[in-house]
C-alpha cells in the first residue's frame, strides 16, 4: 500500500501545481487514496462487438477498456473520454496506465491500444514487429502542453471482417486532468452591510458569475498579502487533497457553482493583527482567476487621519492620551445645583507631547444605577487638541467617561473619568434608572 500511494504521489507531482487559470479534476484516485467516481468520463463512443468499457474506480479498481477473448469479433473497440467544460480547454493528463496483450508474439498483430485527443495521438500500440511497443505498457503518462477539448483511450480489433488473434486491454487510474479556464469571475451588487466601526466587524456581500469552473472562494488580503479564504460553496467545491500545494485540485469537471448571490464575507478585527491596516476583499474561481469585490480600505483604521504616513505620524496618534477637567474646578470631580451648566474640557496629546486635532472620542455616562449610556460618539479634538463638551442642563448625579480609541474599531487606548455630583434642595440628586 505504502509502495502504491508514493507511485500516485509521483504521478500528481509530476503534473504540477496548477498556475493561476487552471484547476486539475482528479479522476478514479488521488494521492492520499481517496476515491471517486471519474465524473466527466464517458463511453465514447459507446463499445461494439466484444468491447467492454467498465469504470471500477469506486472500487478502488480503474476506468477499464477491453476487447473480450479469446478472439474478439472484428468490429470490436471500448474507449473512455474525457470532455473539457465549456470554456475550457485541456491542458495536461498525468495517470497511471497499463496495457495487457499488447506484446508482440507469434499471433497476428491484429489489435491497437491508443490514447489521443482531438488534436493529436499522446501514444499508440499497433501491435506488430515493428511498433515501438515491444511489450505491454506499465507506468505513468505525463503529457503537459496540450490545447485539447477531448482526451481519451481506446483498444480496438483492426481485423475487420474477421476476428482477432488476441483480447486486449487497458487501465487507467490516478489520473489528473489540467484544465485552463481564463476568465475571472463577473462581481455585481457590491454592499457594506457594515462597516465594522462599532460592531468591530466588516461586513461585504456580493453577487458574482463564472463561465468555467465555477466560483470557488472569496479572499481577503491584509496590507496586500494573503491572509484568509472563505469557501463560498460546499464540497464538491473544495480542495480534494487539502494537505498539499495546490489548493486547486478536485474530482469534478465543474466543482464549483457557476453563480453565487448574496456572498456575505466578514472580517473581525480582532483577528488581525496590531495595526492599523489595508483590507481588500476579492473573489476567485475554481482556476484561481481573482476578481476585486472590495477595497482597499483602511481597517481598523487610525482614529485620525495623518498627513503623512511616517511612523512618527503613526504612532503619535497610537500613543495619543487624553486628560479631561471641570471648567469650574480644573480637577477631576465637581459638585453643582440641579439645572446649573456644567462645561468640561481637556485635551488630547500625541507621543511627541502636541496636540492631535480631529480625533474622535466617545462620551459615556454612568449612572446611580451602574447603567452605561453613550451620550455622544461625535465629539472632535480641535486645534492643539483642544476638547470641550457642555453638559446637558437636567443631569443628576452620575460619572462621565471620555474614550479614545486609537484604532477603530479597536480598544479603548486612553480614558478618562469625571465625578459629577448633583445637588437639588441641599441632597445627592439621583433620578431612578432602569437598566438597559
């Protein structure tokens, strides 16, 4: 068995990772000794006379073509054929294939082994003393270059009218078929769901359409480079041998569905690594031909834009910290009467000590009652990073939270907290809150 599954490991490595525009349809067995049924493979044209044409690769067997002896009528042949998808075109076979009855002897040479496409013969066994077959056929075909619609393999009796001398017959199995498919797909009704800045999560759907092997998985990229795929259809829309390097192999023609509607891809991230970063999102098909759907975009994005995209830049706005105060106070709590204006301000500075301006923070107020309320998400350093917020003017007692967020969607990278106390006839003022 070991010996067997290093010969098939041979075969599909010897058929190369399928370049981008092509996918190989794995037939009968693969490396790993998967098997399948050889979808794509027909009788064609059907057998005649004693020709027998049996597919036994559910049964870890071979598509087998025969002539039945012992001396097979003279009209008899069996084939098998393989029919590139529409727009496509075969590009490659690789299998492992064995002939019996082709050695020459002292019988009449009056039978032929053939594989072909429709361009062209890939190998032939006329049988007779001068045919470079000698004997029978055992080993691996690899045939790469091919610009094909059909390929297929045939034993016939070439004594018409009569009979033949002899059965023949020949197996193929392990077979890896290269097909190039070179359109991308067509993308169509583009929506961000959501945009992730408060859910931390980006949200794309999106239609799209094939002519070849159908749409296989959406992308997305992260500063330019890969970093996930999402499968966009069940198997057999998936990679039959996960474990190698090709990730476009699979046991039928057409895997993948030809149109897909309401794709939903979603990025988290939280899932990203630290940054802020350029997020694309595209779509691919089953030949890994790559269509954009989205981006790119900055996200996480930094809170505030920078005019340059320097380091510097970069991480003032990263290490950037907020301070808040009173007006009345300059201090971090304050006490007035119910129905009075209260104004805060602070500032926010970067890693180099000036201030950031057109930074967004968000206000929170936390109530008697350990409820949380954002009151405002709008709030903007202006010149110097200078913040001011006026309090509403029916407040009762409560903390008010100040959030900067370096990145977002992102955590909070620098907050700050005032005590508001209300007083309403001398007393604590408290209303009564319900939880939210």
């Amino acid at each position: 068995m070991a010996a067997t599954t290093a010969l098939l490991m041979l075969i599909f490595v010897s058929a190369a990772v399928a370049a981008t525009g092509s996918y190989t349809v794995l037939s009968c067995n693969d490396p790993t000794g998967a098997v399948n049924a050889a979808t794509g493979w027909a009788m064609s044209p059907p057998p005649s006379g004693g020709g027998v044409a049996t597919n036994n690769c559910l049964a870890r067997g071979s598509l087998e073509a025969a002539l039945a002896g012992p001396t097979p009528t003279g009209d008899s042949s069996a084939s098998w054929q393989f029919t590139a998808p529409a727009n496509t075109t075969i590009v490659s076979i690789a299998a492992q294939r064995t002939t019996t009855g082709v050695a020459q002897g002292t019988t009449p040479n009056d039978v032929e082994y053939l594989m072909a496409t429709n361009e062209g013969t890939l190998e032939q066994c006329l049988v007779s003393d001068t045919s470079p077959c000698a004997g029978d056929l055992t080993g691996t075909i690899n045939k790469q270059g091919l610009t094909a619609t059909t390929v297929g393999f045939r034993v016939l009796c070439t004594n018409a009218g009569s009979t033949c001398a002899r059965p023949l017959r020949a197996d193929l199995n392990g077979i890896a078929i290269g097909l190039k498919d070179p359109s991308p797909p067509a993308v169509s009704n583009v929506k961000v769901l959501d945009n992730g800045d408060a859910s931390g999560v980006l949200s794309v759907s999106f239609d799209a359409n094939d002519t070849g092997g159908g749409i296989y998985r959406a992308l997305v990229k992260v500063d330019g480079q890969p970093f996930t795929q999402q499968p966009l259809s069940a198997a057999p829309c998936s990679d039959a041998v996960p474990l190698d390097a090709d990730p476009y192999e699979f046991i039928q023609p057409v895997p993948c569905p030809l149109a897909v509607t309401g794709a939903n891809v979603r990025v988290d991230y939280r899932n990203l690594p630290a940054g802020p970063h350029a997020v694309e999102i595209a779509v691919e098909d089953a030949a890994g031909n790559a269509t954009a759907v989205y981006g790119p975009v900055a996200f996480p994005k930094l809170n505030v834009e920078v005019q340059s995209n320097s380091q510097q830049s970069i991480q003032n706005v990263i290490h950037a910290r907020i301070r808040m105060w009173f007006v009345r106070t300059h201090t971090h709590s304050d006490t007035s009467k119910f129905g009075t204006r209260v104004v805060t301000r602070g500032v926010l500075r970067g890693l180099d000590g000036k201030g950031i301006q057109g930074a967004r923070v968000d206000v929170f107020h936390i109530l008697h009652d350990g409820s949380r309320r954002l009151l405002k998400t709008g709030l903007k350093s202006r010149e110097r990073g200078a913040l001011t917020l006026i309090l509403p003017i029916n407040l009762d007692t409560r903390h008010i939270e100040y959030d900067y967020r370096a990145l977002r969607p992102g955590p909070i990278t620098s907050k700050v907290t005032l005590d508001l106390t209300v007083k309403r006839h001398g007393r604590t003022f408290f209303r009564i809150h319900h939880k939210h």
